[in-house]
C-alpha cells in the first residue's frame, strides 16, 4: 500500500488519538509503518480549520481562521491573532500596556511552536518590544536556539529590526503607582484613596490553530504577573508549559498562575494524555487534578482547593476542542466554520 507522506500523517493522527503509537516515518522513504484501519473522524469531530484561544482573543481567532483559509500557515495565523492583543494598549496583561514588575518596568514573556517543521521559539523578560510572540518566532526562525531572555532578547529584537518602544502606558503607570503606595503602611508614599482597588493582573494569551490540511501552531504570550520580582519568567515562554504542540496529536497552552503550570508542564501533559487517547476535555481535566496535587500546602484553602485558578484550552489534529479552569464560570474562544464565539469552559471546582 502507497501513502503519501501527508495521508500517513492524517491516519497516524487518528490511530493516536484512539491510544495507538505509530511508528513514524522517517525523511528517507522508509516504510510508513502498518496502517491498516483508514482515518475516520473520532467522535466529537468538529472540522477544520479551527482556532482555539483565552477568551481575551475572540477578536484575534477570527483573524487567524481567516488567515488560514487563504492559506496562511497555522502559527503565521495565530501570531496573527495575539499580535491585536499585544498591540492593545488597554489590555493589561499582554504586549503593550501590560502591568509592570515591581519596579516599574514592562518584562514580556512569549513562546511559540510550529507543528510541521517540529520547531520552537522562546523569549522571556523582553523589554521595549511590544510584540513578544514575533520576537519568538524570530528567534526560531533565524537561530539555532529555542529562548533568548532578558537584554539577550531585546539586542536579538533590536538586531532583527523590532521597535523599541516604551511599553508603559499612563494607565499602566498609575496602577503600578496605586499598588506602591499600598505596599506597606508605613512606607514613605501616601495614600490618597482608600477604598481603590488595586488591580492584579490575569491575563496572557494563547492562542493555538489546525489548519484544513491538519497543520498545527501554537503561540502565548504575556506581560506575566503584575508587579512581580524583576527577572520574573512566567509559564508562557516555557515550552510544554505555555504552550505545546505536537503536530501527530494536537496543541495546548495555559492561562493562569504560571509557577503551579510550570511545575507540570502542564501543556505537554495534556497533548500527551491527547496521545493515549483521552479526549481534549478530559485531558485537561486529568491535567487540572495533577496541578491540585502538586499544589504546595501554602497555596491550598482549608478545603484542599487551590487558593489560584488556572485555565487550560486544547485542539485535535482532527478538530476536536476544549477548554477547562480550575474553578466554574471561565469561558474561551473558538473560531472554526461557524464563526468565532466564546464557549463556556469545563471545570475541576464548582466557584463559591
Ligand atoms: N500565566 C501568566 C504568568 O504566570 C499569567 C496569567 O496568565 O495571568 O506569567
């Protein structure tokens, strides 16, 4: 039996999803394994393409489906789609206008992978550059390394011809200022407001896509945690925690409080229980229970829940999706040929 190497890729894709490893080909022509059963679609089968983001990108799933049904390759599409929300100085938690660290200063995290080639990009504490998740893709395409950090990243941006900006918006400045001067009673800044509430960031965008081909990226990226220690580095630009894909079985990235993902690499878990045959949603739900018990007694409530919450989104190879969070009431963005929505999100604890 002749395979093209693409049909072998489709049925090798079907067979995992159902808890089969196939034997992959390899750039020679050698044999392309036994693959006796064509590929059916496996229940819950949606299409593609697909897009599957944080809710913060019901703009940008729709940018990036349309960009790949003219063709445009899956992570080209998705960078695509977080570059509006980086760019969008009133969101808060990405790009510009992301809450600064505890200095003041804007550190930026993003990472990204491109299913077809099996390649990865990273950078994490960027400074003055507002699209981070290009900067990644950079560093992929143009270096023989996965992550670039710090004032390594900004030179590399700066090299391959980025911007430099100031990423601090007044708005962002005076959060930060807010949060200063409630820092510590008997610190030298006053206090003017009492009752203000002083903002603490969640956000992050992932942002992941198959093509109708079954081509897969993923991209995330951040300004991280509001006001945290200078040099911080998130989940976001950790491969496998950020953001995974592996284009045979699907993609998955994160949202949330990234030291407790980072600590199961939380992305790649999931595209690995994807690989034994668990559905989307209950891949994120098996993954969601791995962080509860890896979550250290400080950050646990009296009872035994996380005192944090962590979202999770996840697609097929095949077109299948989910998103899951830790506590009841998250929703994500789907975009695929009924359009782009946001959909309630599966979750581990009922909220209240
Ligand atoms: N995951 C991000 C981080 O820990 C923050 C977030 O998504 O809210 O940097």
């Amino acid at each position: 039996m002749s395979l093209s190497r693409r049909d072998f890729l489709e049925r090798a894709a079907a067979l995992t999803a159902a808890g089969f490893v196939p034997r992959l080909p390899d750039d020679f022509g050698h044999e392309l394994g036994h693959m006796a059963t064509p590929a059916v679609p496996m229940p819950g089968f949606r299409g593609r393409p697909l897009v599957v983001s944080s809710s913060n990108g019901l703009k940008g799933v729709k940018v990036a489906y349309d960009k790949m049904l003219t063709g445009e390759d899956p992570l080209d599409a998705v960078i695509a789609g977080v570059n509006l929300v980086e760019l969008d100085p009133s969101d808060q938690s990405v790009g510009l206008g992301g809450l600064p660290n505890e200095e003041g200063v804007v550190q930026l995290d993003a990472s990204c992978m491109h299913g077809p080639t099996r390649r990865a990009g990273s950078v994490a504490a960027i400074e003055g550059i507002a699209t981070p998740s290009l900067v990644a893709k950079a560093v992929m395409d143009y270096t023989d390394h996965v992550m670039l950090v710090g004032a390594g990243a900004t030179k590399f941006a700066k090299a391959m011809g980025f911007k430099e900006q100031n990423l601090l918006t007044e708005q962002s400045r005076q959060d930060w200022m807010r949060w200063k001067s409630r820092l510590n009673a008997n610190d030298a800044w006053l206090d003017h407001d009492e009752n203000l509430k002083i903002k603490f960031t969640t956000g992050t965008i992932n942002m992941n896509a198959v093509n109708a081909s079954g081509d897969i990226g993923s991209v995330t990226t951040t300004s991280g945690m509001a006001w945290k220690v200078p040099g911080r580095i998130g989940d976001s630009p950790v491969i496998g925690a950020g953001q995974y894909c592996d284009n045979l079985v699907g993609a998955a990235g994160s949202t949330g409080r990234g030291e407790a993902n980072i600590k199961t690499c939380a992305s790649f878990l999931i595209v690995e229980f994807m690989r034994q045959g668990l559905t989307p949603e209950a891949a994120l739900i098996k993954t969601l229970e791995r962080v509860v018990a890896m979550t250290e007694a400080r950050l646990l409530g009296p009872n035994g829940r996380p005192k944090f919450d962590l979202e999770f989104y996840a697609l097929t190879k095949d077109g299948r999706y989910a998103g899951a969070t830790l506590y009841s009431g998250g929703k994500y963005a789907v975009c695929d040929e009924q359009g782009a929505r946001l959909v309630e999100a599966a979750y581990l604890y009922k909220r209240g």
